[in-house]
C-alpha cells in the first residue's frame, strides 16, 4: 500500500474534531499502558475524536477498559502492514501517534508509508525512529535538553516539566508520608527494567550511589532474575564494585502488580 498524492479530506476542517489516532500492542497491564491512560481519559470530544489500534495479542481486563475510553477501536493483531495503513487512511486521521518505538512488536514499517498526514511517536522508546516519515517526537528538556540536542530524525515537541504522565494502577498502596527510614530502616532504590538494559557502567554507577548511603539497598526486579544463576552473577557483580551481597534484593516477575508495591 502506498499513500494517495493527497489526504482523504481536509485535514483539521473547522467544522468537525480533529481525528487523532493512537496505535499500539501495549494496551494491557504493560508498562505502556500506566502513561496513556490519562491521555485517553482526558481528551475533550468536542476538539478532538479518538481511534485506537490495539496489537494487542492477549487482551485482558485493561484492555477491556481501555475501549470503554474511546469512541473507536480497532484491532489489527495479525493484520500486515498494508492492511493496518489502508485502515488508518481510510478512518481520515489528521494525526497517528504511535507508542511503541523500537521496542517489540512495533508498527515502524507501516509508518514508514504515511497513512496520516502528520506522525508522532511518544512514551514506549523515547528516542528518535531514524525515520524522515515520523514528524514529531514528544519530549521535554530533561530527556531532551534542547542546549545539547543529539541524533534525532524528528522535531521535537516539548512538554512542560515532564513528558511522561503516570497513572497508578488501583491496587497501588496508600502513600506513606513518613520519612523512609523511619517506615523501613532503610532508604532502598529500585529498577524494575529489563536486565539487558543494565551494563556494567550502570553497575558501578549504583555501587557508587549504595557507598554514599550508609545502609540503603537495591532492589531489581526482572523476569530473568527468577533464574539462580543470573541472581548470583548479579551479586557477584557488586561485591567486585565493594558492595556486599546482602545489601542488593532481587526478584523476578510477580503475580499481581499490588505485591511490589506493598
């Protein structure tokens, strides 16, 4: 599928809303779905008309939730790239913001035939695509200090303080206002990330960090921390750097989201 020499219709006529449309797989209890729920929640319909794209292989119960926020949703699990570009040219949307970047099951090669007129991508890679058909990349000035610009295909569109906005999940805990180590003896710091993400440098910049606070921990959770032998790599790593094995908490996936939390 290629794009048509002009648009549909008129983008942005007075007369109408204009049609924003988001795509994604992440549309479930994934990372992703914690920072554009606020966004789906808060259009104004009177400006704006909202269609989604749902890759979304396993739907569960968020997913459910999440088409209760929008007029339109479409899914396109399974669908080629022509397909999915077809459709989104033919619902007219002005503007396709896509959520995914270079992270998995990604929809990079369907932007890459322009199906809207204008292409942002925001909140799942927040670097750029490398991609001249991809117009916009939502930022701000702490991830993208606009003195120390660096490679990057898109204009970037800055958003106050932060470009990210967080929606805690229900079963989140009541906040605790009192000072952490009165409440757990301890300040500890967390990543919860994928282990790939994590390098060496990383592992001495930490160790560096758990030094300069007497007694405070580290906690990571990751998938692959369920395996003995990448727990013990992990520990080994640190004690190389000075810090002693008991100090850093890991774990792998939990059941329910509330169990970290707690």
């Amino acid at each position: 599928w290629t794009p048509p020499a002009s648009p549909k219709d008129s983008f942005g006529e007075a007369s109408r809303p204009l049609r924003i449309g988001y795509i994604s797989p992440d549309f479930f209890r994934h990372s992703v779905s914690y920072f554009i729920l606020a966004a789906l929640r808060h259009h104004d319909p009177r400006q704006f008309h909202i269609t989604c794209y749902s890759d979304v292989g396993q739907p569960d119960d968020k997913t459910e939730y999440f088409k209760t926020l929008v007029p339109r949703w479409r899914s396109t699990f399974g669908k080629s790239h022509e397909e999915v570009a077809q459709q989104i040219y033919e619902d007219g949307i002005d503007i396709l913001v896509e959520l995914t970047g270079h992270t998995g099951n990604n929809r990079l090669q369907m932007l890459a035939r322009k199906p809207a007129p204008v292409q942002i991508t925001w909140i799942g890679y927040p670097h750029t695509t490398g991609m001249e058909r991809v117009d916009y990349r939502i930022s701000d000035v702490h991830a993208d200090p606009p003195e120390k610009p660096g490679l990057t295909t898109e204009k970037l569109l800055y958003l106050p303080e932060c470009f990210l906005c967080y929606t805690p999940p229900e079963v989140a805990p009541t906040i605790n206002t009192r000072p952490v180590q009165e409440s757990l003896g301890s300040i500890t710091f967390g990543c919860f990330n994928n282990l790939a993400k994590i390098s060496t440098t990383m592992i001495r910049v930490w160790s560096k960090l758990l030094k300069a606070v007497p007694e405070s921990r580290l906690f990571l959770k990751s998938k692959a921390l369920l395996c003995e032998s990448v727990r013990h790599r992990f520990r080994r790593a640190f004690e190389e750097q000075g810090i002693d094995a008991s100090r850093i908490d890991l774990t792998g996936w939990q059941p329910h989201t509330g169990r970290h939390l707690a």
